[in-house]
C-alpha cells in the first residue's frame, strides 16, 4: 500500500478547496453526511465573523470512492465556495477586473498574519496574493479530509474527542470521561462547563465591541489507539514529533502538549512518570496517564492526551498599527469581516 498523504489546495475566495487522499485502503466506508457535520461544526461556535454566514460548507467526492466505499485509488474532496461568484472579477484564472484588483488588494499588512513576510518572500505587491493561502478557510478541506481519516481510524477501533478548556483567562478545570466531552459540541464555544462557557461568551462580546480578539487552549483525546504506534528508531516516524507537526500547521496554533506538557518540567520524576504494573487479565497498565499515552515516540496504548494553545485572531476591527507596504508610510492594518474568536472551530 502506497504510504498515505494528504495534499489540500485552493485559495480562501477562490473557486474552490480541493484534497488529495493518497494511501487509502480499498473497502473503507465513506460517510458524507458525517463529513458534512463535521464541516457544519466548523463552521459554528460564538464569535465567528461574517463569511461564515455566507458559506454553508458541503464535500463533494471527485475521485477515489464508489457505492459509498474506497477503492484504494487516492480520493479528491472538493467544497466550493459559494463566495467565489462575488470575487470572481478579481480571483479569476483568467484575465482580472483590474479596477477590482486594486480595490480589493491588501497593503496595509496585519501584525500576526502572514502578510509582510508573505510579500517579501514571493516577491508580491497585494498581500491578497499570501492570504488567500494563508487564511483559515484552507481548513474546512483539512476537515473534510479528516472525516476521511476518523473513518480509517474507527475501523481499527480508534475514535478522538476534544473541547476547548479556555478562552482567555476563562477556564475549565474539571475533568471530564472521554464520553463527556461529547457535550462540548453542543455548547457556544466549546468548554463544557455551562457557566464558564457562559463567561467566555461574555469575554468574547467585550472582546468584539473593542475590537479587538481572542484565542484559547483546546484538549485533545484519543482512545483506542493500541500500543506500539509512532516509533523510537528515526525522529521523523515519532509519535508526539507527528502530531505536533499537524497540529502546529493548523492556522494560528502556537503551542502543543503532550500529557503534562510543559506543566511536566516543573515536577520530580516521581511526579511524572507513569508506574507500571502487570496483571494476567489486562498485561500491562498503568494507574496514571501523565505521558499522555506516549513514551519514546510510540504510543504505549493508554490514551492519548494533547492540548493546542491558539493565539488571539490577528484581524482587528480596530486596526494596529502598520506600514503600507505599498507607500511605506505609516497605517493601520486592514480590517474585515473577521472572527473574533475562532477556538470552537480550531477544536
Ligand atoms: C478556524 C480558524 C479561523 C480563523 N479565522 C481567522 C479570521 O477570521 N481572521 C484572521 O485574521 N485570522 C483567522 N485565523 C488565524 C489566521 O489564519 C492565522 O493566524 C494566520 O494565517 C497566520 O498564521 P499563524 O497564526 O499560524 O502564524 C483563524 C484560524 C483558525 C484555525
């Protein structure tokens, strides 16, 4: 079996987001309806911006999938986006409207975007040219992608959980079972706890009517995935160096961490590590899970625990301040119709 990738393309007001699924399995059932939850939960949460009013996301299977399974070829997604037709004149593979183009460019370049860096390192004059790549909306394909991938996962008994565990100085401490979290998705930004989800809504409001944003942590679980994954031979093939790659690649994630995380370095060695036991009806186990189920870069068939830290959305309504890149003069960066927080989504 050719080994598996993902590829995603498309721009965030181009015609469409497409993925590439190489290294599938032949007989894998697809579920679209399920993909297209997933997309709608993405789509959700408080504190979102406009264009999620505009969008309303759907996969479309091009390639790969027959009579609702695999076929071992790679699979394509595609989701259109339906705001494609208003920026058309100025997104078009052919000829642009060029009176659109330059109202629509983007010089006064955003602190904590892609932008500045973006135009010097492709040698572009619109920072549009580095958005449309560099925005969040790349990951509703990696969604729909991941859809894909749970199935590959709940085949081998695998399944993944999450909620967000702050916004802010908004957070929840409680601990939660894996079948708990399930609950997150029902909420208005993700934490579970009704009153502290209440508070962070409450943050998030202020946050808008300053203009100004908001970011969070978010946990991460995954249960059943068997001992032995990842391994401890070359880095590249580490568990934990694996899913902090993905992690960190999604848009506006600063930080990961694996079980105790960073809190692990301000504890002994008896604080830490996971003591192991034998029994002949469960082998080996353990009665504390600190490593979050990784050790040596392989899973060690506990769970596994992560966390993600979001940094605040970098579009402010009140701009900051900047340099045109165009006139090098003094500005305030480009505003839109921006999230304030996105940390429901991120999840
Ligand atoms: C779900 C989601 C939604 C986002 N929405 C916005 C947004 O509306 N405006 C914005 O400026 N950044 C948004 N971001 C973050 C930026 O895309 C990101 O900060 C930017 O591409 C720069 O990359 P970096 O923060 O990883 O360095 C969002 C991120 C995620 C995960």
């Amino acid at each position: 079996m050719a080994k598996m990738s993902l590829t995603t393309a498309g721009e965030s007001h181009g015609k469409a987001l497409v993925a590439v699924l190489e290294g599938l399995p032949a007989h894998l059932a697809i579920d679209l309806e399920k993909i297209n939850a997933d997309l709608a939960l993405r789509q959700s949460g408080f504190g979102r911006g406009g264009r999620q009013k505009i969008e309303k996301d759907a996969a479309e299977i091009l390639t790969g999938v027959r009579d609702g399974e695999t076929l071992g070829s790679p699979v394509t997604l595609c989701i259109y986006n339906k705001d494609y037709a208003n920026w058309q004149a100025c997104m078009s593979d052919g000829a642009c409207d060029k009176a659109t183009k330059s109202a629509k460019a983007l010089t006064k370049v955003r602190p904590g975007h892609a932008d500045l860096t973006g135009v010097i390192k492709y040698a572009q004059e619109d920072a549009r040219n580095i958005l449309e790549r560099a925005s969040a909306r790349e990951t509703a394909i990696r969604v729909a992608a991941g859809g894909v991938y749970k199935a590959y996962l709940s085949a081998l008994g695998v399944e993944i959980a999450g909620r967000v565990k702050s916004v802010l100085d908004i957070v929840d401490d409680k601990e939660y079972t894996f079948e708990q979290l399930a609950a997150a998705k029902a909420t208005q930004t993700g934490i579970v706890d009704k009153a502290k989800d209440e508070a962070a809504v409450e943050r998030i409001k202020a946050m808008r009517a300053a203009g100004d944003t908001a970011g969070g942590v978010v946990e991460i679980r995954v249960k059943g995935l068997k001992s032995g994954f990842g391994g401890v031979m070359t880095y590249a093939e580490k568990l934990d160096a694996r899913l902090a790659q993905g992690l960190m690649s999604i848009q506006a994630v600063k930080g990961v961490e694996v079980g105790l995380g960073f809190e692990a370095a301000t504890r002994s060695g008896k604080e830490v590590h996971d003591e192991i036991f034998y029994a002949e009806d469960k082998g080996f186990y353990r009665t504390t899970n600190r490593a979050g189920g990784i050790e040596g870069g392989m899973s060690n068939g506990e769970e596994i625990l992560l966390k993600v830290a979001m940094k605040p959305i970098p579009t402010l309504m009140k701009g900051l301040q900047t340099v045109d890149y165009a006139t090098k003069e003094k500005a305030i960066a480009a505003a839109g119709r921006s999230d304030t927080c996105a940390i429901f989504a991120m999840g």
